[in-house]
C-alpha cells in the first residue's frame, strides 16, 4: 500500500504486512499499532496413570507426554480511517482480507493453491508468517453506506517459508523479496508532528 490512498501521514518506520512470493501485496498501517501481541505454546497430552501409585503428598502424579510445539502466533490491530478525506477504506480491508484466500485453486502450481506466504515487519521486528485470521469492524460510514473507518484484528502465524515452498517445488526468491519489502518501510526517526500510534488517532 502507497501514499496514493491519500490516508498515510508520512515514511517513517511502519508495521506492513507483505507478500514475499506471487503477486506483490503490501499492506502497511495507517496508525502503528499501540501492542503486538505474541504467542507462544507447547501441547502436553495427559498421559493414563495405570501404575495409581501416591505421592508423598497423598495426590496422584500427574503424567504429561510432550506433543507438540505450536507455530508462535502475533495479533496486531490495525485501523484504517478515511472520514476526514471521505476515503472509502473498504478496499484496503479486502486487499487484507484477500490474504486468506487461495490464489487461483485451478492453478497447477502447489504454491498458487493456497493463500501467500507474507512477512511481516516493523522496524527491527520481522516475522514470516501465513495470515490466520482477520476481524474487521466497520464503525464510520458515508452517508452512501461506504465504510469510511475500520478496525481489523489480525492474527498471524509463524512458519517456515523456506521449506513450505521447496515442498510446493517453488523456487521463487523469498529472501529478495523479504530484503526488498523491508527496505520500502523501515525509515529513520519519523518527522515532526507524525501520527504513530492509537493515541493520535481522534
């Protein structure tokens, strides 16, 4: 996404959302978000106590067998507001939420069967992901019924890039585009009087 929406306040370090393979998408935030939300987890299975032996305690031990563990996930918010400019946001949020659609499930190519793996980045942060999840709130609107403020919930999950496409015997250079992606957002020290976060947004 581009300052051509007329929405976005300056080139500082920005959280974007990128495709790093396939068709170029990039999403970048209007208002950085004010939390990242991070998740991390290991399954434990209950493991059946036959033996019914006691702890010295008088409770039962409680056996856990190690499963495995889960893909780290980030919630980030995003809010995309056009009320000032009259700006239509609805396009932006398909453009997000199209990343939880295969691209062409007629394609012979592995890679087109299913949504694009992204990068996600913001400053130092960088996480390759698959986006889970997005929920969209539609809270301003034009007196035609066009959206002009939306708040989008969006959950991604961390994979390994890399070894999902050598499986879909795609041979696209993720590491380029990823380079390439980062380089477009990630700015020196914003200008005076940027907007960066929720607490500017009124």
């Amino acid at each position: 996404m581009t300052n051509n929406d007329g929405l976005w306040t300056h080139r500082g370090n920005k959280f974007v959302i990128g495709t790093i393979h396939g068709a170029l998408v990039e999403i970048e935030a209007q208002y950085n978000p004010k939390e990242l939300a991070r998740q991390s987890s290991a399954a434990w299975n209950t493991h059946p106590n036959t033996s019914a032996r006691q702890s010295k305690t008088s409770q039962n031990y409680q056996w856990l067998e190690y499963g495995s563990t889960e893909p780290r996930t980030l919630t980030a918010e995003l809010v995309f507001d056009g009320y000032e400019n009259g700006t239509n946001v609805a396009p932006l949020v398909e453009k997000l939420e199209a990343l939880t659609i295969p691209v062409d499930m007629r394609s012979r190519r592995a890679s087109e069967r299913r949504p694009q793996i992204c990068v996600a980045v913001w400053g130092a942060q960088k996480l390759r992901c698959v986006v889970q999840s997005v929920a969209t709130k539609l809270t301003m609107f034009a007196e035609s019924g066009e959206p002009l403020r939306a708040t989008c919930a969006v959950i991604l999950k961390e994979v390994d890039a890399v070894a999902m496409m050598q499986a879909d015997n795609d041979r696209s250079d993720l590491a380029r585009r990823d380079r390439e992606l980062t380089a477009r957002h990630t700015r020196r020290a914003n200008p005076p009087g940027a907007k960066i976060d929720f607490n500017d947004l009124e």
